[in-house]
C-alpha cells in the first residue's frame, strides 16, 4: 500500500469505518502502509495502561503517551537510537469536561493544495483531508480529545524532533521514507493534533501553527446525516445518567449503503469518569440481493431475530421494549423485525440491569 493508499484509506468518505473502530463486535479497522512507514489504527479500546506516560503539567487537558520499540523485535528503545524503530503513541484525554471537539483547519497552504474531505466528528475525533493534483490525500489532519479516537504506530522511525509549535509541545517523526508525522498538544483545550504527509517538501510545522478554529467548516457528508434520521428515526436514550451528555453523532441513508443499508451511530461522554456510552441502529438484510456485497452468495441464513443477535454477539436472552434481545456485560442488543433494524447499547462500564433501564428508555423523538 502506497503513502496515497494509506492517506485515502483514512480520508472517511465512508464515515461509517470510524465508528467502527469503537463498535462491538465489528472487525478492527486498520491501515498500513506495506512497504514499512506508516500504520494507522482505528481502535475500541485506547493503550493508555501499555503506553509510557510523560510528565505533564498538573493542569493539562490532554497528554501524549510514547513507547519505542526495536523493529520487529519488541525491544524497548530510546528515541534517540541508532537503527529505525518502532514508536506506538496514543493521546490520553485528563480533561473532567467535555463540550465536543470544535473543527480546526489550517489557515495556510503552499498553493496546490485544496481542502478535500471533513470528516464527522465521532467519538471526539475528526479528519481532514487536502489534497493536490496529484494526491488526493496528500496531507491530512487529524484532531482528538484522546482516548478512543486514534492511536498511531509509526515504523521505520528514522529521525524524532522535539520542536514546538507556537508556544505548543509537539513530536516531529520522519521515517525512512521520507515520510512525516507532526503531534502536538493544546493541553489547555485538551485537544491533540496529527499532520501526516509524504510531501517531503511541504513546510509541515509552518501549515501546524496556522491550524485553527473554524466553526464554519461542516463535515462533508453532514446532508446524508439528517437524510439518514429521516428513514430511520431520531431515536435516542433518554434515561441516561447524569452527566452523560451527546456530544457527536454520524449517520448514513440507503442511498449510500447499497440501497439497503443504513445506520446511525450515537456518542455520549461522562468526562469526569472519562465513561462512553454508545447507541447505534442499522437496517439489516440477511437475504437477498446485496449491491455490493461481496458475500451475497453465501449461503442463506434463517431468518429470524435470534441470527441477527448472533450476528451482533449474543449474550443472554433479553426483551427490550417487547422485542427479542441479548445482553452481556458492557453489550446489550435489540432486533426490531418489522422494521429491520438492530440496536446496540455499549458502555463498558455498566452491568446487564444497567444496560437493560437504558435500552428500555430509548426512544424515537421526532
């Protein structure tokens, strides 16, 4: 997979693929950059009990966590070693509030580049993507609160700068391949940035001290959001816990998902006890004609509610609002036949009666 590759894989044209990351019982999105530079993850959980944690300020929002590794070996290194390595890092959010990620932007680009893509903001994280004429993807940023939004691994690490950006702390790496990536952290906001590039001449930490914000950026997609909630339904929790509060939410119609297919995928945040809870509903079609799908030839599965709640984990037999469902620890799941449509509840910190108030007070709003 070529630097372009990687970028387009990240670019969130389909946003669905970043909820994923946080949703039960969905394959791990992952991206890597074959010939040894680069590899993004997508992840549930974040490394924050893996990771070496720097000292921070008392007061921080927000802190980067580093490890080194030797290439292929596991073996711990220091930054400054002689041969590339290996360097996994994740942004930790220490904030007790969050009011939802504002959009940043650069306010300055060599010319040739174009803004190209703004990703929703799901699970207290969004990307950019500019491109050129001949890379569609040939910077993007990403902008995160921390924890389960984005963890990086970076190989083939040939050279690690300390630098600032503005009066900002901030991580330079460059692989062997001449290609970038610039962290840094407004620990007073509690928001952690990412620049990544192949561009080895672009004036990476000039475009970093530009970044702002900008309120009056909307994510690309955000028409098929509201046209989503119109097939589906508004449906939303409405017994949370106090301090739960929906920050971010994304969304997909039929439309885009073959004709079929479509979801809403919903995020809620106790900061104080740095606690999730997600709600998420889809169509689903176990038969028939797939558009699309690679696996509409497999062979047919029954049609009942309970395939459907296999298919989503399982767990104990449960009803929800008078309809079938499973529920296990952290996870409980609905399946609403006459409509086609699944819903999960996560929040990993919440047992199976828990679980069970919230899904019962979901409701449709509109």
């Amino acid at each position: 997979m070529t630097v372009k590759d990687l970028y387009s894989a990240m670019s969130g044209i389909e946003d669905r693929y970043l909820a994923m990351a946080d949703a039960p019982n969905k394959e791990d999105i992952s991206m890597k950059k074959h010939s040894g530079k680069l590899r993004f993850f997508l992840i549930a959980a974040a490394l924050v009990s893996l990771l070496g944690v720097t000292a921070y300020a008392v007061t921080a929002k927000i802190q980067l966590n580093t490890k080194r590794y030797m290439q292929g070996t596991g073996e711990r290194v220091d930054a400054d070693a002689s041969v590339p390595y290996e360097a996994e890092i994740n942004f930790q959010s220490t904030a007790d509030t969050y009011d939802g990620l504002q959009t940043y932007c650069p306010s300055w680009l060599p010319e040739g580049y174009r803004l190209r893509f703004v990703s929703a903001k799901a699970y207290g994280c969004q990307t950019l993507h500019f491109a050129t004429s001949s890379d569609e993807s040939a910077l993007v940023l990403e902008t995160t609160r921390g924890d389960n939004a984005t963890d990086l691994v970076i190989e083939s690490v040939a050279k690690e700068e300390s630098i600032t950006v503005g009066s900002l702390p901030g991580t330079l790496y460059t692989c062997t391949g001449g290609e970038r990536v610039l962290l840094w952290t407004d620990e007073d906001r509690g928001v952690g940035f990412m620049l990544l590039t192949g561009d080895t001449e672009l004036n990476l930490v000039r475009v970093a001290e530009s970044v702002r914000p900008d309120p009056d950026l909307k994510p690309t997609n955000e028409d098929r959001y509201q046209l989503a909630l119109e097939e589906l339904g508004d449906y939303q929790i409405t017994g949370l816990p106090e301090n739960y509060l929906e920050t971010e939410f994304i969304a997909s119609p039929k439309e885009d998902g073959g004709g079929w297919f479509a979801y809403v995928y919903r995020w809620y945040i106790d900061a104080k006890k740095n606690s999730t809870v997600e709600l998420e509903y889809e169509t689903f079609l176990l038969n028939g004609d797939k558009d699309g799908d690679s696996a509409q030839d497999s062979e047919p599965v029954p049609e009942t509610p309970d395939t459907i709640l296999k298919m989503n984990g399982g767990g104990e037999a449960a009803t929800v609002q008078g309809m079938p469902a499973a529920v296990t620890q952290g996870h409980i799941v609905w399946v609403d036949w006459e409509n086609k449509m699944v819903f999960q509840i996560t929040a990993d910190s919440m047992d199976a009666d828990q679980l069970q108030q919230l899904a019962d007070s979901v409701q449709k709003v509109q």
